[in-house]
C-alpha cells in the first residue's frame, strides 16, 4: 500500500517546481521568468491582461527611451518669441496639452509650453510672447532606461521628457504616456480615431474598420457569419486563435469571405483590423 502523499500532474509539477526555484533565489534571468510567468498563464493562474501588463513591466526594465521617444522631426514645437496669438490655431489643430518651446534652432529647447497656461495669459496678454509662460523642460539622455525615467516624471510632476542625444541637442521626446502604453496597451483619448465611433465603421461598400475588442457575437450578427465559438470572445481573439500566434501590424488572413488586416498593434495586442468582404 502507498501511504505517500498522492501524484500531481506533470505540468503542475512543472510549475510549483520552478516557482520554488524562483522564490529560493535560484534561476532569476528575465529568459526564465517570463517563460514561468507565461507557463501560469497557458495554466489560467493568469488572465491574458495582467500577463501582459506584467510582462509589459519586464519590458519597460530593458528598454532605453530611444526605443519609444517620438522624434525630433516628428515634434509639434512652438518658436519662443512667437506671441500667443499667433500660435493659438497651431495648438487648436494639434490638441497636445505640452509643447516643446524652440529656440532658432529647432535642436535647441528652451523650455514646455502648457495648453493651459497659454489659455490663461492669452485672455490677459494676446500679444505675450511665449517665452514669458513656458515652464523649464525636462531634459534626460536618449539612454536612460524607461522604468527609471518613469519613476522620474512621477516624483517630479512632470509628464513629459525632452530627450538629448550625446552633444546635447534634442533627439525628441517621451511623455508619462508613451511609457505606461508599453505596459496596459494603448492609450486612446478625445483626439484619437475612431474612439467615439462603434466597434465597426463602415468606409465603403466592401470595407470595414473593425476595433479588435469588438465582441464576435456581434461581429456575426452584423455581418451575418458564424465566427461564435467558446474559445475566444472578440474579433482580436478570433485572430489570434486562428493565426496561432500575435499578429503583427499588416499581417492578413482570409476566411470565406473576409480578409482581415491588422492596421494598429503592438507586441501584446491587436487594435484595429481592416474588414475586406470578398466577393463570394
């Protein structure tokens, strides 16, 4: 007679062994724990969200803020002896609440400017010139980490960062967004498209901007299909089940009818798809 305490599964084992390695303070490179923390999740002991937000926190450890800075060239700046009147239309069209203010020379920052301290000597001074209400910037090195910096721009109030290449002149930027995007995903807001639209909008007769989280149940409603099964919920998760893996931005798949084309995703999610119906 066995009096021993009863077997676990393999795969069990598997994972209570190597946690308990993990909590001795034996394998801790980064390889091991996301295999451990990946392992928990195909074990559901995760959801698929905080599995990728943990591993987005991994993430953000190694990476540098060259890896996610806007560049300089891509910047919405403002000139500092430009007065508030007239860069008002260039704030309106762009609907930033932070702007790098420029000297003469575009690699040289002078300082931010903040939507909501020009709105409030704009009513006082139209004529102000901007360099009289920016705020000093920020300035950081285009190889400091992302999690330092982040820690940074939460101690000092900040929430944006200029970044300097290695003579000093502006390389781009980061904001606090940019940074928590790498972990929970991305981040819509009022100036996003397609955030106060439904989860399908229709561009013409045969094409289709599908948002990933839209649910497949509607999805087959709308459309008349039968994607519905109990292995996923979305459209996102429809593709990803099919394709065996996490599309990539451009990627397709056609299925009867439609083909999909991932248009917005990042290494942890799918956001927006192109629908294509196909002529049957």
């Amino acid at each position: 007679m066995n009096d021993g305490p009863p077997s676990r599964p393999s795969s069990a084992k598997t994972w209570l062994d190597r946690l308990g390695h993990l909590l001795t303070g034996e394998p801790q490179d980064m390889d091991d724990l996301r295999a451990i923390l990946h392992e928990a999740q195909e074990n559901h002991l995760l959801e698929t969200d905080a599995f990728a937000m943990i591993d987005g926190v991994l993430q953000i450890s190694q990476m540098r803020v060259r890896d996610i800075m806007i560049p300089r060239v891509q910047m919405v700046v403002v000139p500092h002896e430009a007065r508030l009147e007239e860069i008002l239309p260039r704030i309106v069209e762009s609907g930033h609440s932070r702007y790098p203010v420029v000297e003469d020379d575009r690699s040289q920052i002078a300082g931010i400017l903040l939507t909501k301290d020009l709105l409030a000597k704009f009513l006082q001074d139209k004529t102000m010139p901007v360099k009289a209400v920016m705020r000093p910037a920020f300035i950081v090195p285009e190889s400091k980490r992302l999690n330092i910096l982040l820690k940074e721009l939460r101690t000092n109030g900040n929430h944006m960062a200029i970044i300097v290449d290695e003579y000093g002149q502006a390389a781009g930027l980061v904001t606090i967004e940019d940074i928590l995007e790498q972990i929970v995903g991305d981040i819509e807001d009022e100036h996003d498209e397609h955030e106060d639209q439904g989860y399908i909008i229709q561009q013409n007769e045969h094409e289709y901007i599908v948002k990933a989280l839209t649910p497949i149940d509607l999805f087959d409603e709308y459309f008349s299909t039968q994607l519905e099964t109990d292995e996923y919920d979305t459209v996102g998760g429809f593709l990803v089940n099919q394709l065996e893996h996490m599309p990539e931005k451009g990627e397709q798949l056609a299925v009867n009818h439609l083909r999909f084309e991932v248009i917005k995703a990042d290494s942890r999610r799918v956001y927006l798809i192109k629908l294509k119906l196909l002529k049957s």
